[in-house]
C-alpha cells in the first residue's frame, strides 16, 4: 500500500527522506479509507462505511471457518452475495432473486439456502373441472432452479371470478421438479368456470 515500499532505508538521512515518508503516511490513510471511516485518529477508526465485495472465487473455507464473497448468481447472471459453509462444504447465493413481472412469478433463495417459489396460475375459463397444472418454468428454465426437496406448499384461490365462491383448490401431488394440483368443483356445480381464476402459489424447499 505505501506509495515507496524500500523506504526509508537503514542508511537513509531523515531530512532526506522526509518527503517520501509523509507520501507513504498519505498513501495509507488514502488506502485505508476506502469504505473505512475517516480519518483514521478519529474516535470510529477501523469501523465500516460500507463492504463493497468485487466479484470474485469461493474463498476455500476450513474447517470452523465461514466465507462471505460476490459471485455471479448462476440463474439471475447477476453479482449476487454469496456464503460459503465450513470446509467449502456449500456456497449459498444469498441474495439471488429471478422476479418475472409480466407473469406475476418468481423465486428468490434464503440465506439458509432454503428455495421460495411463488406466483400466480390460471384455472383457465372452459377448461375440465378436475385439472392438473405444472408449475410454470418462468421467464425461462434456465433462471428457474428446480426442488430437490418440497417442504411446504400453500394454494390459494383468487376471490371475485364468476363462481370461485363454489369451487376450492386442493393439493394432490408434490415431486421434486414439478407441482400438480387438483383443481375441484362442488357436486352441484358440475360445469368449467365461465372465467379465468386465479390461483396463488407459495412453495419452500431446497
């Protein structure tokens, strides 16, 4: 970090040298405040302003050893803040997010590294009355990581279409890459919806 790293010399006069000496003091206060407090006497010497993390390798943690580190998140293609387990045991993408607006979709990863997917389907107008769907794959597969484990999922239907009030919503199946429902209507109610109806998803795994 100093502007002169070989001074000052053994043999060096002070008088001489004093110039560069003051530069190496400058140097290293410039250095050392990037993203630190400034300046470096002051009562928060040594505190943060802020970690500003270049994109980079998984550090290689060991044993009882935690890493924290920026790395392209491999669906979003964005720099995303990363933790990497003891032992290089796991990196987790801690802030990668896939949000497909249009759709009204998507997905993001806890920092524990559980998995969230939510969105919303359609229980198209004209379709049969007991139907399976696959959960869409949005915007693409490539940025959409499949389960490998389900947790938990939650189904809801969208109140205030044409005669969602006679019709419920119930989980059938759950496998690691896809989920299917079984959209069901009442016995006295034996026709398709006249509507679309929406129906709210919020699943969690790994």
């Amino acid at each position: 970090m100093p502007t002169y790293n070989d001074t000052p010399q053994a043999t060096d006069r002070i008088s001489a040298t004093q110039p560069t000496i003051r530069t190496n003091f400058l140097s290293l206060e410039t250095a050392l405040g990037i993203n630190h407090v400034v300046p470096i006497n002051s009562g928060n010497a040594g505190k943060h302003t802020y970690i500003q993390l270049p994109v980079h390798a998984a550090p290689g943690t060991g044993v009882n050893e935690g890493g924290m580190y920026a790395a392209v998140g491999t669906y979003s293609g964005v720099t995303e803040l990363y933790f990497e387990r003891e032992s290089s045991s796991a990196q987790i993408p801690m802030t990668e997010t896939v949000w497909d607006a249009g759709n009204l979709r998507g997905w993001t990863r806890l920092p524990s590294g559980i998995i969230v997917k939510f969105g919303v389907i359609d229980w198209l107008a004209g379709g049969i009355v007991n139907n399976s769907f696959t959960l869409p794959q949005t915007p693409t597969v490539a940025t959409f990581p499949a389960f490998t484990v389900v947790y938990n999922c939650q189904l809801t239907l969208l109140k205030g279409a044409i005669g969602v009030t006679d019709a419920y919503v119930q989980l059938q199946s759950i496998t690691v890459t896809e989920i299917n429902y079984n959209i069901c209507r009442l016995s006295s109610l034996v026709t398709p919806p006249a509507v679309n109806i929406g129906i709210y998803y919020y699943i969690i795994g790994v």
